[in-house]
C-alpha cells in the first residue's frame, strides 16, 4: 500500500495534468504541487507512522511501568520474607526462652493490641500494612511457641 501510494505521489508530481496546470497560472501551479504532494506524504506516511509510534511507546512504557511495579513489590516481599524468616519467637514476643505460658499470653496480648491493624487504621495505608504484617509476625511466633 505505501508503496502504491509513493508510484501516486511521483506520477501526480511528474503528470502535466494538475489541478491548477503551471502553464495555465504559473509559478501558482507549481507551488500547489509541492503542497499537494506535502498534504498527502503528512496524511499517508507521516501521520500514521507517528499513530504507530505513540501507541507502540505507551505499550512499552505500561508493560515497563507493570515490570518496575512488579519487581518492586517482590523487593519488598523478599525484604519482609528475610526480616520476619530469621527471628525467633522468643524475640518476636520479647520474652526470655525459659518463660512460662502465662508470660507468653501476656506478651502476645500486649503485642497484639499495639499492633492490631484496626488499632493503626487511622495512621494510614502504609501503617496499616506495616502492622500487619507485624502482627502476622506475632501470631506466628504465639502460635509456635504454644504449639511446643
């Protein structure tokens, strides 16, 4: 198709049959070529081509934006994995290793409630999910440790 339309352009540019005939008005005839022959290179060449590369660079720049998005939220799944992964239960509740049931309920509760996400829902989003998943991080610890 393009190059049917480049075989038009040259013919209608070399044809003596114009719109306005140069030998009929003059340089007039002439100067209507050239905008003609621009008219229809910006119409079906030029205006397409750049259609294709608009569309083609917001597709690049979403599936980048997605990738970017993607690998951050796996950078913090990774941080979070590794921070919550290797502590111990002892530590997450903040009692020594040799405590008592009691010590551990009472630990859990007050963890519990400081960390509770509706307790945090008014600090906002990010809060609200760094208390929970610390509060996750307790009740995995509590539950371990009863478990035992």
């Amino acid at each position: 198709m393009r190059y049917l339309i480049y075989l038009l352009l040259i013919v209608y540019a070399l044809s003596p049959f114009d719109l306005l005939p140069e030998f009929f008005i003059g340089p007039i005839g002439l100067i209507e070529d050239v905008v003609t022959l621009g008219v229809l290179y910006w119409y079906f060449i030029y205006r397409p081509a750049k259609m294709r590369a608009q569309s083609e660079g917001a597709y690049y720049q979403e599936g980048e934006k997605r990738r970017s998005e993607s690998y951050q939220e796996d950078q913090k799944r990774a941080q979070t994995d590794k921070r919550f992964s290797r502590l111990d239960p002892h530590e997450v509740l903040g009692v020594p290793r040799g405590a008592s049931v009691d010590e551990i309920k009472r630990a859990y509760r007050k963890l519990a409630a400081k960390y509770h996400p509706d307790k945090v829902d008014h600090l906002g989003d990010e809060f609200k999910v760094l208390a929970e998943e610390r509060f996750k991080e307790i009740q995995d610890a509590y539950q371990e440790l009863m478990a035992r």
